[in-house]
C-alpha cells in the first residue's frame, strides 16, 4: 500500500474539509479523504499510478479544483495542495524534438470570478509574470507565452488556453514532476501537478 499525504492550503492559510479524491481515467472516484481542522489529508491506497487526484472545498461556490495527473503511489508521497478561485486545467509537458532544450508546457485556467459573471471565456488574463513553473522542485524561467484556444466541445465551443516554454535542469530527459501556479492580476492563484 502507498500513503498519499499532504496539507490543504487556501489564501488564508490551512483549509479544512478539502475533499481529496483519487478518479480513474473516467473521473469515477476510486478513494477519497477530507482535510482535517489543520488541513492535513493521508489517503492509503494500493501501490500504482492513478490519472487524476483533484481537491476541492466548496465547488464552484468559494473555489475551484487542484489537479495532479499521472500521480505515482509507490511508498509514501507529500502533495501539499492550494486551491483558490482558479483552477489550472489539463495540465500537459512535453519536449519538442529536434528544437532548443525547454519543455513545452500547456493548460487551461479557469476563473471562478468570470465563471459567475457569465462569461463565456472564463480564463484569466495571464502574463509571464502571473505564472510560476517548478520542474522537479526547481523554478523555471518562462521563454515565450502564448494564447491558444481550446476547443471543448459543440456546446461552449472555444476557450482560452496557454502554451508556455521554460527552462529544465540540467537533467531535463528525467523530470519526475511539474508544478504550475497561475496567478490572476487581483491575486487570485490555482495550481496543478503533473507527474511523469
């Protein structure tokens, strides 16, 4: 068995009653834990890699969701995760072969705030500024950002997303982990993770 533990975080500091689920590729919610009144969480679950762990606490109310994809449960793994009004969707990393050495990486975010506003695009404007990439606990330097769009389907259509190249350690063929933080202009923050 492999024990998945970590600290929920909100603005405000440690968040209880964050729901923590491990789904399949499906989404169905194979196991699933609260925070406690310190915003710890430990969830045992038999050894393997799970497509998604999401958290959230008071859905599309207050917050929006963490993701982490491809999570690896193999002993023990600490994931401290933050949620707030944004979420950081689809996270995605990848190298380009044959060009400079940086990793590409894609995502789609999310804002609460436009979501209840009614805005049919509800990504917030982001700039090199608002977001942090960190590759295998390492910050990265942001090359180049672009604005891409999505499309999710007849019934929305397209929405904004972001296509980044950053910077890798030295020994970028083997990073094990992505973490991205996007921060909108009034502070608002989301995160994903991405394992590889």
């Amino acid at each position: 068995m492999a024990i998945l533990h970590g600290t929920a975080i909100g603005r405000e500091g440690v968040l209880p009653g964050v729901c923590v689920e491990i789904k399949n590729e499906q989404f169905e919610t194979l196991f699933k834990t609260v925070s406690d009144e310190t915003g710890l969480f430990s969830l045992s679950v038999p050894d393997g890699i799970y497509p998604f762990l999401t958290a959230v606490r008071e859905y599309g109310d207050r917050c929006l969701e963490y993701w982490a994809q491809d999570v690896p449960a193999r002993g023990e793994l600490t994931l401290d995760i933050h949620i707030d009004t944004v979420e950081v969707y689809g996270l995605h990393a990848f190298h380009v072969k044959g060009a400079a050495n940086a990793l590409t990486v894609y995502f789609r975010p999310m804002s609460l705030q436009k979501f209840k506003s009614g805005a049919h695009d509800i990504a917030p404007e982001l700039d090199k500024h608002n977001i942090t990439v960190l590759i295998d606990g390492q910050q990265s330097k942001i090359y180049t950002l672009n604005r891409v769009q999505e499309y999710v389907g007849e019934d929305v259509g397209l929405l904004t997303a972001y296509l980044l190249q950053t910077s890798v350690p030295q020994d970028a063929d083997e990073w094990k982990r992505v973490d991205v933080t996007v921060r909108d202009n009034d502070g608002r923050f989301g995160c994903a993770t991405l394992f590889r």
